[in-house]
C-alpha cells in the first residue's frame, strides 16, 4: 500500500524540480503521439470518428497509464527524470489498445442499429453458449 504522505510529498518534490509546466507538457506529449499512432495506423473514416478517437486515445492514456501506476506502485519511478520519461512510456502504451476497443464497439453497434436489446442480448447469449 503506498504511504500518502510520502507519496505527497514526492510529488511535490518532483513538481518542484521538474515544474508543473514541464509535468503536464510531457504528459500531453505521450497522449498526443499516442493518439497520432493510432490515427495513422488506421485512419478515422469520419470527422465524428476523428474526435472520438482523440477523447478515447486520451481518456485511455490517463486512466490506464495512472491505473497501471498505482496497481504497480510506481510512483518512486517519478523522483528523477528517467524514471517520468518510463511513466510517459507507459501513458503512451496505455492510450494505443483503447482506440481499437472503442471503434469495435461503435462498429457492433451500427450494425445492430435496429436490433432491440433483446435481440442484442441473444445474440451475446448464443455467442457465449458457442465460445
């Protein structure tokens, strides 16, 4: 379990010798290469389907980066600049699977449009009684 007043204070210790400016620039740094990975591997066919892939390539990478952190008690990798350009490594790796989930789901959706819930549902039930 991490100590919260360590882990506060390392934190702060890492603000104040990086910057805040220098935290956030890097952070957005990974999500934006992150998201351009992405986008170009497998252009969005849409406008719509740019945006959603900019929100969920970026949604991806704070919430996974930041759980895979946390679960792996990782903060300490923040206290020197190698150890946050690894953390950055990690927000990037976190944010490249979530596109490819999102647009799976949208293309499941759009297909059963105008499918009801039942019909959606026993199709899940089928899928699952065959796997």
């Amino acid at each position: 379990m991490v100590d919260l007043v360590s882990a506060g204070a390392d934190i702060a210790a890492a603000i104040k010798s990086y910057g805040v400016f220098f935290i956030v620039l890097m952070a957005l740094t990974f999500m934006l290469l992150a998201w351009i990975v992405v986008v170009m591997t497998r252009l969005p066919k849409s406008r719509r389907e740019w945006v959603v892939s900019l929100i969920s390539t970026s949604v991806g990478s704070i919430a996974g980066g930041g759980f895979v952190i946390q679960h792996f008690d990782l903060q300490d990798w923040s206290k020197n600049m190698f150890g946050a350009f690894a953390l950055g490594g990690l927000y990037f790796l976190c944010g490249l699977p979530v596109w490819a989930l999102i647009r799976w789901t949208f293309n499941y959706i759009n297909a059963r449009e105008d499918s009801t819930i039942l019909d959606v549902a026993r199709e899940v039930k089928d899928f699952k009684d065959k796997f």
